[in-house]
C-alpha cells in the first residue's frame, strides 16, 4: 500500500475545490449549508486547470490547450471529460456538470489525504446519509492564514489565493469565512482582488459565470423556501 503524504505537507498539494470544500463544510458535522456548492466547485476546477495552463476561453467556449495530466484526479476527470466533448461549451455550461462530480471526487481525495474522514449512517434510521467532518485541522487552517493575510492584512497574495478569495467573494461566504473582520474593509478588499490582474481571460469569465450562477441558485432556493414554508 503505497504510503499517505504527511499532513504537514498536505496543504501545498489541494486543489482549488479540495480548498474550497474545507472552507463550506462544517468540520464537526461533515455536512455543509451551502445551496450553490456545486457552482462553486464547477468554477473552481476551471480556475485551477485555467491557472495550470490546461484550459482558456476560445470564442466563448471553454476548450482544452493542453492536455498533459495535471497528476490531480480532481482535476484530470474534469480536464478529460471537457477534452472529451464533441460540442464545446461557455464555461457557464461546465459549472453545473463539473461540479457534481467534483465534490465527490474531491470529499474523498480529502479523505485519502487524512484530511477528513468518511462516516456512513442513516437519518431516522432509514434515510442513508454520508458526512465529511474533519479528521486534521491544520491544512484547513493553513488555507484560510493564506485567506486571512490577502484579505485582512493586505498581502499581496499568489495566484491561486487570489482565486480563492475570489470564489468566497462569488459564493457569498465572506460571513463564513472572515467572522470577526469589518465588513466594509473585506467586502472592499475581495472586490479588489477580484478584479485584480492575477488571472487570465479564461479565470475571468469562469468567475462571472460563477457569480451569475452562485446569484440564480440561491435566488431559486431562498423562493423555494418561502413557498414552502
């Protein structure tokens, strides 16, 4: 059996949706409240594969400019299955798609890493149910000091934490995920890194769809939930 990376080591190797996931799922629940995570997820795969050089916007569609593995199963089920497709698509059309299978794919690559673990029960002692909590909080909290510092303290951070901020900003987790800092301050500093020149044009339209998604699905839910209640 081939041996676990060490967890100290951990952080360095998540993805952008293994990131991501860390941030909206409880870590003693294992579950998470988010209504648009798929979205999310569907967007960060395309900002990492884009931010690895994998993937760009080409006449509006999300296409393949290298398909060398990334060495990441997160990210190489979705690079190949967008290299697969006879029709291309906007990247609008991925997030949904991308997403369903990203989370699965990611929960239990997290899970592999020793960085959550799996519990399998049943709710009213029928309904199957699988929770995620937390096994190992230190990548967890190495990612959001990284968040932390471009946000709050004002770093100048790398191109990938940008993209994380930038997808808080998108989701709506800015509450979530910065508690206790002045709302005004960190609304005005995701903003700025929002529209930052750390990203490409295929980071930026996979963003705007995110935001116009993430803005859709929890509109739909919030009308859900007053209908029904």
């Amino acid at each position: 059996m081939a041996e676990r990376a060490p967890v100290e080591d951990v952080e360095h190797e998540l993805t952008l949706p293994e990131e991501l996931l860390l941030l909206v799922y409880d870590d003693e629940k294992g579950t998470t409240w988010s209504t648009s995570l798929d979205t999310g997820l569907g967007g960060a795969v395309q900002l990492d594969l884009s931010l690895r050089g994998r993937v760009d916007v080409v006449d509006g569609d999300l296409v393949v400019v290298d398909a060398t593995p990334t060495r990441e199963p997160v990210l190489d089920g979705a690079l190949a299955e967008v290299a697969a497709t006879s029709r291309p698509r906007p990247p609008k059309r991925w997030l949904g798609p991308l997403g369903r299978e990203v989370r699965a794919a990611a929960l239990e690559r997290l899970v592999e890493r020793g960085v959550l673990h799996r519990e399998d029960d049943r709710v009213l002692w029928v309904l199957p149910r699988t929770r995620y909590p937390e096994a190992d909080g230190g990548p967890e909290d190495r990612v959001r000091g990284r968040l932390h510092d471009a946000v709050v303290v004002g770093t100048t951070p790398d191109a990938r934490t940008a993209a994380l901020a930038s997808l808080v900003k998108a989701l709506s987790l800015r509450r979530e995920v910065f508690p206790e800092a002045d709302r005004r301050a960190t609304d005005r500093r995701l903003e700025q890194l929002a529209e930052g020149e750390w990203a490409g044009a295929a980071v930026k339209r996979s963003l705007d769809e995110v935001v116009m998604t993430a803005v859709m699905v929890s509109t739909l839910a919030a009308t859900s939930t007053a209908t029904t209640s």
